[in-house]
C-alpha cells in the first residue's frame, strides 16, 4: 500500500464548520440564487465510522450537511460513498456483520440513540437506490403504499396524496391514466420516478440518492436532474453519484470520500475549482479513480 | 471399441433410459385410463357404495377426501408458512438455531407415512381420544398436517429467500416497520411459490393412505362433522381392492386418483407460470 | 461502479474469518422483536420439533416390546407370529433389505441414466416431455401403483414363476407376490426423486469442465463418464441414499405386491414383508404386547430412514461445496 497517500489522507479533513456552534454552515456564493442564507444544518455526523465484517468501510467521517440543499457525495468505488449514505437511515443494519460507532444527527437528534424508533427516522429520511425498485403492485398501490403503513386509511386521502406525490415527481400527466396498472410496466426512467414519488408520499424533510440515474438514458438522466432541482429547497437532498458532471450539475456542495475517509467537503463549485487537497484535483481530473 | 462406436452406444444407452422412465408412466397412465374411466359415471360419483363397495359409487370418499384436505391444508399452512418465514427473514442463512430448525423440518420430511400413522394412532386417536372422538377427520387431519409441514416450510423458506432485498429496503426505507414489510411486500410477492407448495400439499393428502389407515377410520358415511370417521379416495381404492377384492371399483377409483393428480399438476404449473 | 454495494455483495455471506466480537447483529427496532416474529418462531418450533416428538412417542410406545420380548429376541428372532407369542423381526428386516437392494438394482442405472440424458444429451423438446413425466410420476398415488402392480406386474411374474420355478418348490413361489414384484414397482416410484437430486447435482458441474474435456478432443460420452459424473457424484449419491429412504419407507404399495409373508427372501420369487407392511398390516388388531411390537417395528423403520436421511443430506452438503 501506498504508505505516502494513505497517510495523507488520514490527516484531518477540511470540513467548513463554523468555529464555535457548528450548527450553521458557512455562508458562501451559492451556485443557485434562489435559496437565500444562511443556511441551517440538517444533517451533522460526528465520528460516524461504519464496520463491515470487522473492517471499517468508513473512517470516523465528521460532516454538517446543509438544509434544504443538494450535497453530492463522490469519490472512486470502494471508497464508501453508499455506506455513508445508508448509515444516515441506518439501512446498514440490514446487511449482517455491519457495526456502526460515532453519531448522526438529523435535527439534532443522534438516530443511533437506542431508544430511536426505525420506521419513523426512516419515514423522516427517505431513500431512492440506484435501479429503480417499485413493488410488483400497481402505481397507485406503490404510492400509496408509505402512507397506508403509517397508518392513512381513506381512499380520498391517499388519492390526493398520489396525486401530489405524482405531480411532484414529474409523473403525473405521464400515469394519471393508468394508475391502476403495474408499475413494472413502466420505463425505467418512470420506474425512477415512480421510485421518487413513493418516497416523497410520506412526507420526508431528507432524500438519499443512491445514483439515482446511474442505470437510467440520457434523457431519463436529464429527467432526474430536472426532479432534483424542483425538490431542492422544499428538501434536503444528499445524492451519491460517481459521475463528475452530475455532481457539478446538480449539487450546492460537494464531499469527497476516499478509501473510507472525508478527504474535502466545500461548495461545489469550489471543489470543482479550487480543490483545497491535492486527493481532490487528482479525482476531480481524472488522475485516478 | 473404438471412440465413435463406444459415443453411439452411450447416446443409446441413454435415450433407452429416457424412454423407459416416460413409458413407465405411459403404461400406468394408460392401463389404469382403460381399465378405469369406463367405470366413472355420474352414479359412480354421486352414489354411496354398495354391498362393500362392491357396487354404487365413491361419494363419500370423495366428501372425506374434500373435507380432509380443506382441513389438512388449513391446520398445516399456518404453522408451514409461520417456519418458513421465520427461517428466511428471522435467523441469518448460517445461525446455529437456524440449522437445528432446518435439521428437523428435513428429517420430519424424511419420515415415513406409516410412521406418521403409528404417531397418530398412539397420539390422536387413542391419549387424545375425548378431544378428538378417535377415528375422525380430526385425528387423520392432524396426522397429515404434522406430514405435509415441511413441504409449506421448505417452499415458503425458498420463495421467501427469493423476494428481491430491494423490495424489503425500499418498504423499510418509506417508513414500514418489519412486521408491514414482511405481510404487505415480501408475503404477497412470495405467493406464487407458497401457493405452489399448498397444491402440492393437497396432492399429498388425496395420494396418501398409510398415515390415515388407522386414525381417519375408513366409514363408508358420508361425514357430517369433523369428529366423524371418514374414507379418502386413496383409502376407498385400498380397502375395496385389498378387503373385498372389487377390482373394477379399483380402478374407476384410481383412474379418479389420476385425474385429481394430473388437474394439480397442472395448477402448479399455471399458478408458477402467472408469477 | 456501484462500489461499496458491489463489495458488500461479494461478501454477504457471514464469513467465518470474523469473530463473535467483531460482528453485532443489527439492532431491532425499540420494542424489539415485533409479535409475528414470536408467532413465527413458536410455529418453527412445533414444525422442527415435531419430528422429537413423534420420535419419542413411538419409542415410548415401543420401548415394552424390547423389554418383555429381549432386545436381541426381537431384533434376531427369525419367527414372526404374534398369534403364538413369537416376536422375531429378522424376517421381515431381511424382506426389507431384499426389496430395497433389489429396488436400488433396478432403480440406479435408469435413473441416473435418465438424469444424464436430462442435462448432457437431451434435446429441448425431449427434455420436456422427460420432465414433466418425471414430475407426474411422483404424483401418482401410492395406492395407484400398487393396483397397477397387483394387475399387470404379479401375473406376469407368476407366469414366469410357473416357468422357471422348478417342481415340487413350495406352493408360494408360484403366486407372483414377491420381493421381485415389489422391487419393479418400488423403482419406478423412487425414479423421481433419484433423477431431480441427480439432475441438480449434473447441473451443478461447472461448464468449464464440460468444455474443458470437449476442448481437449474427448467425445461426450468420455467427458460425462470420466469428468462429470465424478464430479457429480456426491450429489447423485445423495439421491440415491434419499431414494433407498423413499424405499424403505413404502408403505401402500409394497403391502399390495409384496405377498406379506413374512419369509426369508431366498429368491427373487419369494413373497414377503416389510418392516412398513408390517404394520400396516396388523396394527389394526393389534392389542397389547403386539402393539408394542409394532411401534417397536416403527422404532426400527425411524432409525433406518433418519440414518439413510442423515448421510444423504451429508453428501449433498458436501456435493455442494
């Protein structure tokens, strides 16, 4: 191993905190104009350190992501981007042999506190993976699904929330007619959004992308991409990708992950720019990775 | 002998295999259809058997048979389906509970039917006698449920393992407790291959005789309740071939067996194609 | 491309290298295990354990028999007569032992022929018409075989009997229930389950091997008998043992071909009974000191089958490593 690297990047990473509360992020240029600072923090992980089988997949990550914001998590494959991203729902509890030490707080709240109820942390923060996932059900029936477990019973309660869901994952107008169908009928872009909608039925205030459009067309891709933008504000958004130009495309800012640790995490366009760690450039040029 | 020679008579060899596991079913299929079928009228199965079951029909077999596998398959599916659940979401592949679980659901299936019928006779029809009035549906149900439990257990463990991880992630991840993502997402996509395992279990229980022939009681009757004794189809073909040697009802009986077992095959066949 | 996802895959599996500190189980939720899960496992329980309990009812039952009889008396006795007090299971061990060698005989090179012409030789159209008999093979009712044999199969030995057996043989070799009439039929009813445990083990020989031998020259008949059936072989003799099991625990339709006396088999020709038939055949009358000879028999016929049972899923876990 690359003793060099390795301890290079063990040393402390640069994450913007600000100096003294740590509960706000530092107020920069932000790539859209919209969304107006300062921003509040949503999501704060101390010390999170995730073991699979004994060996840590990440290292002691400490990062404050902002509200309402999209954060794009890349970095090379291995380097535990999707682990991070799974930790932040405690999804990692579903795959034997993982172990999970250090503290994620969302709004707060540490979810690795024993006394956190899953199905609500997870109602809370929601999660759409990398190929789409829709239940062997109807559309109707995938949507409605969330709400029906938590407990919503009327028929005109769930239509409504079906239909908004729909409308705000950009697959209305495209399924209104058959809601009643399979949704495995549905192209692989729609599946995605279907996906998207599901899990904006139940109301969360977090969205975790798994590279979301990494097995979707171009022109699904740019249907995401749209989607992201359209929910970013009224959501907190954290998207994994592995693709460079999505993460410039689409996210406020931007964390770099290798070999299981945080190497930077900035604005994106900073990052994309001006990388403050040599790691950084290299990815971001293509050096390695 | 040279190479080409010795490939040709291997290829032989083989196709003589085939043919003779085909054609063994052919002959059965077709003598027991020939020696059988003219003897299913509508008197046949509409018509309480006669002077021993010498002559009128297989009626209430038939009720018994109707009667013991809706019960059979309603005591055993609960605790079939309930194992095999719990062996593919509850206990990891490798666990040690798991294996001593999954070691005596296969050995249980090892058993052999008499076997299950000494077990019931001993337990249901004779400690358990004021429960279960002896000779009754109830006690040949038992007995058959606790026999056809493995293969509900092994089919569900199967179909249950074979449901995407996606799904239960995606259920997990909108809020669903486990409990709502193993009943509403992983059950209901696990049902083609459960449902498969249920015909397969009612085929066991209308082939099967040794586990009943001394716990449901063989009565002519047509059975009322279940703690009346009762005769199955399989049961009613041994007893009038064996006791009183009426061969043509025989094989009007076991042509009826056949077509029960070709209809189940073939809904097994369907209800695994529709998935 | 999906990275950290992809590497879990790869190691999902528990891998043993990791030790009990190491590894916590995922956290339930506050509560803990949800109610189904306790139903779920109660139900597990009854299904695992019913086996234990049938096991110890029909040592119970059957253990007096050993007592009053003498363990070796029953076990070694060479007279089965109830009716005048002789309790000698040796008969009847050997009328099992005789049909279920015979059965395995007869069984094993069709069967297993007919796997390897499944997976190696068959030509799709073939393939299907063989499996779907082999799957309705399985489904006949035991009763069905055993009119079938009574019918067709014992007056045709009984023609060869009549034939062969020389003059002046005892009157019994000449009815057509046999150890020979009960093996036919035995073969073709434990076929299904030799030819699927043959056929998951063929498939289960990496293709490489396949192509392999072929690659080299071989001819298909030299790489099925000199690379994959070795290879295969654990798994093929799980079927088998699994088969012997299936033979030996008949019931129906041996008791209808058998002849059910309960003689030494000195030949093919020779009517007698098994340790199934056994019972079925008396536990109907059966009362006291009997009864526990009979569920002693059963004790008998459990320990052979879960033995059987035992070796062949050894062999299929060692077949599929």
């Amino acid at each position: 191993m690359d003793m060099n690297r390795t301890s290079a990047v063990a040393a402390k990473p640069v994450v913007p905190q600000d100096g003294d509360v740590g509960t706000t992020v530092p107020q920069v240029a932000s790539p859209r104009p919209n969304v107006t600072p300062p921003v509040r923090e949503k999501i704060r992980t101390e010390k999170l350190t995730v073991f699979y089988d004994g060996k840590e997949a990440i290292k002691s990550i400490d990062l404050s992501i902002p509200e309402g914001m999209v954060t794009a998590i890349i970095g090379p494959s291995g380097c535990g981007k999707s682990t991070f991203l799974r930790a932040l729902n405690r999804m990692n509890e579903l795959i034997p042999g993982t172990r999970t030490t250090g503290k994620v707080l969302v709004d707060g709240i540490n979810i690795y506190d024993p006394a956190i109820d899953l199905p609500t942390l997870r109602k809370n923060v929601g999660m759409v993976w990398q190929r789409p996932n829709p239940f062997p059900k109807t559309i109707w029936e995938n949507v409605a699904y969330g709400p029906k477990c938590l407990g919503v019973k009327s028929k005109a309660v769930l239509d409504d929330i079906v239909e908004k869901s729909l409308r705000e994952a950009a697959l209305w107008d495209e399924v209104k007619d058959r809601l009643h169908s399979s949704a495995l009928a549905l192209s692989g872009g729609q599946q995605q959004r279907l996906c998207i909608a599901r899990a904006l039925a139940v109301e969360p205030s977090v969205l975790l992308m798994d590279e979301p459009a990494a097995s979707l067309d171009p022109i699904s891709t740019t249907k995401i991409e749209d989607l992201m933008a359209e929910l970013r504000g009224k959501y907190t958004l954290i998207i994994v990708t592995h693709n460079m130009q999505q993460a410039a495309r689409v996210s406020d800012y931007t964390a770099f992950l290798l070999m299981g640790e945080l190497v930077e995490f900035d604005v994106t366009e900073r990052i994309f720019t001006r990388p403050k760690r040599k790691e950084t450039e290299d990815y971001i040029t293509g050096r390695f990775g | 002998m040279t190479r080409k020679r010795q490939e040709l008579l291997g290829k032989g060899f083989l196709w003589f295999c085939a043919v003779v596991t085909v054609s063994s079913l052919l002959l059965v299929l077709a003598y027991v259809t020939l020696k059988g079928a003219p003897g299913v009228s509508w008197n046949f199965l509409t018509a309480s058997p006669e002077d021993m079951g010498r002559k009128g029909g297989v009626f209430p077999a038939i009720v018994g048979t109707l009667f013991l596998v809706v019960l059979g398959i309603a005591i055993a599916t609960p605790f079939g389906v309930g194992a095999g659940l719990y062996l593919a979401e509850c206990v990891s592949r490798n666990s040690r509970l798991g294996e001593i679980f999954r070691f005596g659901i296969e050995t249980l299936a090892a058993v052999p039917s008499i076997v299950f019928g000494l077990f019931g006779y001993a337990l249901f029809v004779k400690a358990l006698k004021p429960v279960t009035g002896g000779t009754t549906l109830l006690s040949g149900a038992l007995t058959i449920a606790l026999m056809i439990l493995p293969i509900l257990t092994r089919a569900t463990e199967e179909a249950v393992r074979a449901v995407p991880v996606s799904y239960r992630e995606a259920s997990l991840a909108l809020g669903a407790t486990r409990g709502q993502t193993v009943f509403r997402v992983v059950l209901p996509a696990a049902a083609p291959g459960i449902s498969s395992a249920v015909i397969l279990g009612v085929g066991r229980i209308v082939g099967e005789t040794a586990a009943l022939l001394f716990t449901l009681g063989g009565s002519p009757l047509v059975p009322r309740s279940i703690f009346e004794p009762a005769r199955t189809l399989a049961m009613h073909l041994y007893l009038v071939v064996l006791e009183v040697g009426a061969m043509d009802m025989g094989f009007a009986t076991a042509f009826l067996l056949m077509v029960i077992t070709l209809g189940l095959n073939l809904a097994v066949d369907a209800v695994s194609r529709g998935k | 491309m999906d990275d950290s996802l992809g590497q879990r895959g790869a190691q999902a599996p528990p891998s043993h290298t990791t030790g009990p500190g190491s590894t916590t189980r995922a956290p339930r939720t506050r509560r803990g295990k949800e109610t189904w899960e306790y139903l779920a496992l109660a139900a597990t329980a009854i299904a695992a354990g019913a086996v234990f309990f049938i096991a110890a009812f029909v040592f119970w039952e059957g253990w007096p028999a050993f007592r009053e009889v003498g363990f070796f008396e029953f076990v070694l006795g060479k007279v089965w007569s109830p009716t005048r007090g002789f309790y000698g299971i040796l008969p009847i061990i050997a009328g099992t032992f005789a049909v279920t060698i015979l059965t395995l005989i007869l069984a094993i090179p069709v069967s297993v022929g007919t796997a390897v012409f499944l997976t190696e030789y068959s030509p799709e159209w073939a393939s299907r018409i063989v499996r779907k008999a082999v799957d309705l093979l399985a489904g006949i009712p035991s009763v069905v075989y055993g009119l079938f044999g009574m019918t067709t199969l014992v007056p045709l030995i009984r023609r060869i009997e009549l034939a062969t057996v020389p003059q002046g043989a005892p009157s019994y070799l000449t009815v057509g229930y046999s150890v020979l009439s009960a093996s036919v039929i035995l073969a073709v009813m434990i076929a299904p389950t030799v030819i699927s445990i043959s056929c998951d083990a063929l498939k289960s020989v990496p293709s490489e091997y396949r192509e392999g031998s072929l690659g080299l020259g071989a001819t298909r008949w030299q790489t099925v008998t000199k690379v994959i059936l070795p290879v295969a072989a654990p798994g093929i003799l799980a079927g088998i043992i699994l088969g012997t099991g299936r033979a030996v625990g008949e019931t129906m339709a041996v008791l209808m071909v058998a002849g059910n006396a309960p003689l030494f088999p000195k030949s093919v020709f020779t009517p007698v009974r098994t340790l199934t038939a056994n019972i079925a055949a008396e536990i109907g009358y059966a009362t006291g000191l009997h009864e526990h000879a009979l569920f002693a028999d059963g004790i008998a016929l459990f320990f052979v089958v879960i033995l059987l049972n035992s070796v062949a899923l050894w062999f299929r876990r060692k077949a599929l490593k």
